[in-house]
C-alpha cells in the first residue's frame, strides 16, 4: 500500500485503488480529519497551523513518504493563494473603503429611512445583502451591530426581529456568492465557472434569505424575546466624517463587479465563439481579477474622494484594509494544501469510486460532507475548502451548471447549524448580549435554516437545469 501511495503522489493521473487501498485511504481522511478538530477544539490551535498539520497527519497515514506530503501541501497553498488570494486582499480593500468613508452608512440610513413598521425586517435584510457582498461576515457584524441596535432601541421593536434579518443577509452572501473566499475557494477547487455560479448563487440566496430572514425573526422574536441591550452603542464609522459619498453612486461602486461578472456569463451563453471580439472584452473585464479591481478603482473616486479623503488617507484605508485578511488567506491558502494532499494521496479518486456504488447524489453527498466537517469545526471555510477537495473528482463529468451547483452545495452546508465551537457563535451572543440557549434558539437555528432550504434549492435546481 505504500508504494501504491508513493505513486499517486508522484503521477499525474491516479493509479486504481483496491479495497483494501480504499479502507487505508478511509482511514486516513479520518485521522487527516480528526487530527485538524482536534487541534482547532481542544487545543484552540489557529485553523492555518491546524490545516497544515493535518494534511502532513493524513499523507502519513495514506502511507505516503513525507516529502511528498509536504510537496503536495505546498503546491495546493502555492496554487489557491495565486488563484483566489488576490481576489481576497481586492475585497478586502473595498470593504474597507466602504466602511471608512461612510458609504456602508449612507446604503443603511436612505433605506432605513424608506422604510418602517412591518417593513423594517425586509429593510435589514436587504442591507446585510447589499452591504454583505463586498464584506467578509465578521466586518459585515460589527459594521451592522450599531444599526440593528439603533433601530430596536428607537422603534421599540424585538432585537431577534431586526437582527435575525441582518444576521442572514450577511451570512447566505459569505456561505453562497463570490468574491467571499470560501465559495471562490470552491469553484477554484471543482474548476466552476465563477459568473454562472454566481448567478446561481444569487437565485438560491434571495429565497433562503427571505425565509431564513424575516421570516423566521417572526418565530424568532417569540421564542427569545429581549430588547436591543442597555448598553453604549458601538460608534458608526462616518460619525468622524463632515460628509460621506451619495448613495446611488455608493450603490454602483458595490454592484460594480458582481454586474461586470454577470455580463460576463451571459455574454458566454449568448455569443458562445471564445474567438469573438465581443467575448474576449468581457472575458477580461467580467474577470474576478479585473472586475474587483475596477471596483476598487472607481471606489478611490466615488467613495474617498466624497468623503475628503486624501491621498495619503486612502492609501491608510488599503494598508488597513489588508492588514487584517493575513490569517484569512492562510486558511484559505492551507485549506487548499488540504485539498491537494487529498487528491495527490487518491482521496478523491476514491470518493469517485465508492460513490458509484451508492444512490445518494453527488450534490447530496457534497452537502454532508460540508455539513460534517462544520460540525467538528466550526468554521465555514473550513469546511468549505476542505468539502472542496473531497468531493472535486466529482465535477470531472459534470456539466458547468451542475460543477456550480456542486460548489453552491458545499457551501450551503459550510453554513449549518453554527454553535460553540464557532466563533460567529460567540460574536453574536455577545453583541446581542443572549444567553447560550437564546444563541441556540436563534442563531444557530438561524444558520441551519439557510443551510437546509439552500441545499435543498440547488438539488431542486439540479432537477431542472
């Protein structure tokens, strides 16, 4: 078995597995596995260091020499980092510069101020929504936190009705829709295309965040019924600022990628000719790279520029916006060394081949695997690049609709039933000021909710398209 291990780490194509070969490799996803809960768990080691030596901890128990473990980790770090870590840092930089320069206030305060009564909960989750896409969730929370607050205390509404929304437009655009790092972890790994993935990612969103949303904050509300705590409310960023950018041109610099990325898809579907013209621009402007990076661009203008930012202010804003993302792109960058030691060890050629012989689907069989990996660890993007990897060999024979679907599936279950071992978990009951059992009742049945109706979509969308 060792030299059969030794020689799918060193082919280019997977040698075939035995039984036998398959109940070692079984067994060393398990320790791999193990060995990262364990660490993350008990010895509340950083997810990066955890992922590291859990992919050394499962090429050993496939059998596999140690140097090439460690090749196999390090070309998946190498190859994740330069496909998706650029993307990252852009986003990143944006969220920022919509943070600081009052832009993310200025969304909430015009729909807020449309908005009222019955209506409120729809008005926060369309914040969290829009305001969601460029911001990685923990920012998302803390940028919100001040609003829902604000908002329950001055109309006396239940703090679940208000939070529970925002709480779910902000976590269904992380698990679900591109540039978060996890969903373009996973179309990097199952080789999606981003723009349909995204579309998809869009339609399966808006009836999940609907139910998940405002929805559910109804049954919320009465099962743990606290107002907004009595407590100092955390300062908004524009409050320092004399005057911050418009909201329709904040609105675009936010839209911006996601429509040149969209136009890019439906151009593909429409001219369908690589060698067109028309195709060629927008496979170069509809780029993730290029498209956030315009985004960015034109946020210096409609953003800083509005909010009197000077150059010297702006260039703080990036290195700012950067800082924070290093650990980020560790994970994700390890999460993809983890992906490659399970492919190179013949992992996946083994998911591939146990799962002919059984009736569950493959989109299915993603979503548990997503699901479990959650469980044990609590992160998403945990999950989610580590779902990735198993289940890629998957998407070889897959149509490029279902190859989205499969990364949509993943994330979906990256997302459920969040509890203690999550630090999301921890971020809420605080800023919420809940007891353990209310964050159960509210947010972990919250997260759940969107993990179970989005799976369920995209199986219902497999059926169809």
């Amino acid at each position: 078995m060792t030299r059969l291990s030794v020689e799918m780490l060193a082919a280019d194509a997977p040698a075939p597995i035995t039984s036998a070969g398959h109940a070692q490799l079984g067994i060393a996803v398990l320790v791999g596995i193990a060995v990262i809960v364990l660490l993350i768990t008990k010895f509340k080691l950083h997810a990066f260091l955890a992922l590291t030596i859990g992919s050394l901890a499962l090429g050993a128990a496939a059998g596999a020499p140690l140097d090439k473990a460690i090749t196999s980790f390090t070309t998946g770090l190498g190859s994740t980092v330069a496909g998706v870590g650029v993307l990252i840092a852009l986003g990143a930089i944006l969220g920022k510069l919509l943070a600081d320069s009052g832009g993310a206030d200025q969304i909430v305060d015009t729909i807020l101020a449309k908005a009222g009564g019955r209506a409120m909960p729809w008005a926060m989750v369309l914040i969290a929504s829009v305001i969601g896409l460029p911001l990685f969730f923990e920012v998302g929370i803390v940028l919100l936190i001040p609003v829902v607050l604000m908002v329950a205390k001055r109309g006396n509404y239940s703090l679940m009705r208000i939070g529970i929304p925002a709480l779910a437009g902000l976590s269904v655009m992380h698990g679900l829709i591109p540039p978060h790092p996890g969903p373009l972890v996973a179309i990097d790994a199952v080789k999606a295309n981003l723009g349909v993935t995204l579309a998809l990612g869009i339609l399966v969103a808006i009836p999940t965040v609907i139910i998940a949303g405002p929805l559910f904050s109804k049954v919320a509300a009465r099962w743990v019924d606290v107002p907004a705590p009595d407590r100092m409310l955390p300062q908004r960023a524009s409050e320092e600022l004399q005057r911050r950018p418009g909201f329709g041109a904040t609105l675009a610099t936010v839209l911006l990628p996601v429509v040149l990325m969209l136009a890019k898809a439906l151009v593909d579907i429409v001219v369908d000719d690589p060698a067109h013209t028309t195709q060629r621009v927008f496979d170069v402007v509809g780029s993730p790279l290029i498209a956030l990076l315009a985004a960015v661009i034109v946020g210096f203008f409609t953003l800083g520029r509005p909010a009197g930012f000077s150059k010297e202010r702006l260039q703080q804003t990036v290195e700012k916006g950067l800082m924070p993302i290093a650990g980020i792109l560790l994970i994700v960058g390890a999460g993809g060394g983890f992906k490659q030691t399970l492919i190179d060890s013949g992992v996946g050629q083994m998911i591939l081949d146990v799962s002919k012989d059984w009736s569950i689907p493959a989109l299915l069989l993603a979503w548990l695997i997503a699901v479990a990996i959650r469980l044990a660890t609590g992160s998403a993007t945990v999950a989610t690049v580590s779902a990735a990897g198993l289940v890629a060999p998957l998407a070889a024979d897959m149509s490029t609709t279902h190859a989205a679907l499969l990364v949509l599936a993943i994330g979906a279950g990256s997302l459920f039933f969040s509890h203690v071992n999550d630090a999301g978990f921890w971020l809420v009951k605080e800023y919420f000021g809940l007891s353990v059992g209310q964050t159960l009742k509210t947010w972990s049945v919250m997260e759940t909710i969107i993990s179970v109706v989005a799976g369920g979509l995209v199986l219902l969308l497999s059926l169809v398209i």
